[in-house]
C-alpha cells in the first residue's frame, strides 16, 4: 500500500469511508465489521467516519460506535479521522450546527464512542449559515490547542473558506474534505488550492455516490478493462495521480469493495490515459 500524509503523518493513500455500513441500506453488524477488517488487511490505516452518519436522530454516533468496535484489538495500526457539526433528525433528516459549543460537545461525544484519549483528525463537517464560520473554526483551534484533537480539518469548503480556516488555525489546516468524482469536478480550485499548500485533500463519493455505480462508465471503464481491473480502481488511481495530497476515501459495505480499492495503489496510469480520462 502506498502512503499519503496528512499533517505530519503518514496513511494509506486509499481510505475507508464509513457512512455505508451506517445510514440506510446499510449492511448487518457482522458484515460491517467484516469490511472493516477486510480493509486492515488490504493494508488501509486510514478510516473516515463522522458522528451524523446513522439512520436518524435515534441512533447517532452509530458509524463511530462500529468503528470502534472494529478496530478492537487492533487500534494502534489505524488513525481515525471523524466530523462534527451534522445533526441528525426524526425520519432521518440532516440538519446543521457550527456554534463553537454544540462543535466542544461534539468532539466529547466523538471521543467517548471512538473510545480514545485524542482525535487524530477532527473535520468541522459544513459551514452552517447560522453560524460565521469563524467561530466554528475557532471551536476546532481551542481543541487542537488543548488537545482533544491531533489535527484539525474542514469539509465541503470552497477556497475564500479554506484560506480563512487556515490563517484562523494559524496555518495548521491538515485536512480538507470535499466531494470529488468523475462526475462531480467542480471541487478541482479546492484541489488545487490543497496541493498548493501541502493539505489533503479526501475526496468524498468518489465514485459518485451511493447506488451510482453506474456513473464509471465510458472512458474508465475502458481503461479498466484494458488492465484487467475494475472501474473503480481507475477512478481511484486517476485522483492519486493527480497530485501527493489526495487521500480519496471511498465508502465500502463489503469486504470485496474495500479490497478492490485498495488495489488501485498498485495501478499505474499512463499519461495517454490520464489525458483521456480528465477529459
């Protein structure tokens, strides 16, 4: 497995996003945790999760929770990043909440279910228009200053925001997290302005969403087939070669899901290619 960084340390180049094996369709107990390890296995020490991802208000914390319970035993081979300031609603609504001390809570509540002393990654999860975003991301500085979290992050940030969350933590953004997928480009300015500055960049649904798999179609899955692979390892090995900052995260609810991402680290791309699928 190839490795990315993300602030000052190292990770898998390919995560494992774990909003799947949470909201709805999501797959049973035994079956998520068997994704998990499928992912260790498969060499991945990076996993993305968030407090919101659950069915609804009624089992919030649900995707930290079965992390957690995944990693049991084998914790110090993974860092886990996590995000804060979704809610969740009845009937499973999502709603927002970027006031600094709903984000304090937040992060108490993560601890608790990830069962660890400190957050490797914490991620204000999206700008509430209730809220400036400065004081969100001042809530993120005071817990990177005492602590409670090793590095700190943003998601679905356009760059005028990831510019001011940056100079607000003192140029100690390590990590921004925007949706990216062939047929989502429109976060390549982030991308860019990430690559500039030396911070991650996770790309989210980076197959286009749940229940979307038939957006890899055309050129990447040409290029699959030529190489034998799936589209899916296309896609990933396009948004690696794009530059050392990418870390995309694609979701997984089967073992084999996660097993053929990882692969993607070991496909190489040639520029002809690269060229065909960007356009």
């Amino acid at each position: 497995m190839q490795k990315r960084r993300i602030g000052d340390t190292e990770v898998s180049a390919i995560g494992l996003g774990g909003m799947p094996i949470s909201v709805q369709g999501r797959p049973d107990r035994a079956q998520a945790i068997e994704t998990i390890h499928a992912a260790l296995d498969a060499g991945v020490t990076f996993i993305d999760t968030a407090d919101a991802y659950s069915l609804d208000d009624s089992d919030f914390g649900h995707n930290e929770e079965l992390i957690a319970e995944g990693l049991r035993g084998r914790s110090e081979e993974v860092f886990v990043a996590t995000k804060g300031g979704h809610t969740r609603v009845a009937g499973g609504g999502w709603e927002l909440d970027g006031r600094p001390e709903y984000l304090r809570k937040a992060v108490d509540g993560s601890l608790r279910r990830l069962g660890v002393d400190q957050i490797f990654l914490y991620q204000f999860h999206r700008p509430d228009p209730k809220t400036p975003i400065a004081e969100s991301v001042g809530a993120l500085k005071e817990l990177l200053d005492n602590g409670k979290i090793r590095y700190a992050g943003v998601s679905n940030f356009n760059p005028d925001e990831i510019v001011q969350a940056n100079d607000i933590l003192g140029g100690r953004l390590a990590a921004v997290q925007n949706q990216f997928s062939p047929l989502f480009r429109s976060s390549e300015p982030e991308l860019e302005l990430c690559a500039k500055l030396g911070i991650a960049f996770l790309p989210w649904s980076p197959f286009g969403g749940i229940g979307k798999a038939g957006a890899l179609s055309g050129p990447f899955k040409e290029v699959g087939d030529a190489h034998g692979v799936s589209a899916h390892q296309v896609c990933l090995a396009w948004m690696l070669a794009k530059s050392e900052v990418v870390v995309p995260i694609p979701g997984a609810s089967r073992p084999a899901s996660i097993q053929d991402s990882a692969s993607a680290t070991h496909l190489e791309l040639t520029a002809e290619e690269l060229a065909r699928l960007d356009g």
